[in-house]
C-alpha cells in the first residue's frame, strides 16, 4: 500500500467517527450546563469533572488498545465468546475505572481543603464518582467491544476506532452519568 492509499484509508476510516465524536462532545457540553446548578450543593464538582473524563480516556483507551492488537494478532476474535485474555483485559479495565474513580474523589477533597476552599464533605464527593465510575463502566466496556467488533466485522481497522468511539463514549456517559450520580446523592442526603 502506497502512502497516499494509506492515507485516504485511514481518513475515510477515521471521519465519520469523528463528526459523531464532535455531537458526543456537544452533548457532554450541554450536560455539563446543567451540572452548574449542582456545583453550590457539592462545592469540588467542577474540580472532579476534567479528571474524571480524562480516566475514562485513559482507562478504556488502554483497553481498546489491548482488543485492537489482539484483532490484528488473531488472539481475540471479533464475537462475545468466552476469551480468558479478552476477559483478563476487561476485569482489569472494570477495576482500574472503578478504582480511579473513588481515587479521584479522595484526591479532589484533599486538595480542595489543603488549599483552604469549600469542599463537599468526602463521602459525597466519592460516592458521586463511585456511582459514575460503576455506570460508565459498564457502558464504556460494552460500547467498546460492540462497536470495536461490528467495526471490525465490516472491515474498519479498529486503531482509526478506539480512540474516538472512547472519546466520545467517555464525554457523552461520564457526563451523563455524572449528572445522574448527582441526583442519586442529592435524593439520598
């Protein structure tokens, strides 16, 4: 394959994802609005959202690449079969997103009150990002693997897909979820 075939390939693969990962940007944008209102009842939210989707990128970004390469190797086929390396990969990438998730609910607290500013008291703050980090989970791990499967399937090269479809995945549930995560606590207190 020449360079420029190369590259029309990758192009046409990578755009239309794209343009979908831009409306899923979007919409997390316009979640994000209406989180605004919950940011005096849990002052250190704001400080929780950038982190929180950026793990959900580099959690189930490393997934995506461990499936991606074992496509291509021939380890892992493109079905929902029992696969001890593609369920070893899932199980870690389960455990990491929930794990940094309670994480980022204790370093936001701690940061915020060394710095002397107002804080949601820390079990709130960490169950807000432990019912978003459980949600997106399981979003994140099964939008993962359907579309990186049917992608595959229809003969997209899954590397031109894992990083949008988990960009967009991640702004579009981690918002979501973020937003609903804050009701939850909001109706238990």
């Amino acid at each position: 394959m020449d360079f420029r075939t190369g590259f029309w390939s990758i192009y046409r693969e990578a755009l239309p994802i794209l343009i979908i990962a831009l409306g899923g940007g979007l919409f997390a944008g316009l979640v994000l609005e209406g989180i605004l209102e919950s940011v005096e009842r849990f002052p250190g939210l704001l400080v929780m959202v950038p982190v929180f989707l950026a793990t959900r990128g580099n959690v189930y970004g490393a997934l995506g690449g461990r499936i991606s390469s074992g496509l291509h190797q021939g380890l892992i086929n493109p079905t929902f079969e029992r696969n001890e390396r593609l369920l070893n990969a899932v199980v870690a990438s389960f455990i990491n997103g929930i794990g940094i998730s309670i994480v980022i609910g204790f370093i936001s607290w701690a940061a915020l009150n060394l710095l002397g500013r107002d804080s949601a008291p820390l079990a709130e703050l960490v169950g807000i990002m432990l019912i978003a980090g459980v949600l997106t989970s399981f979003v994140m791990i099964g939008g993962l693997l359907i579309l990186i499967f049917t992608g595959y399937k229809l003969g997209y090269d899954p590397d031109n897909l894992v990083g949008p479809i988990v960009t967009t995945l991640g702004d579009i549930f981690g918002m979501a979820f973020l937003f609903l995560s804050v009701a939850i606590i909001e109706v238990m207190l």
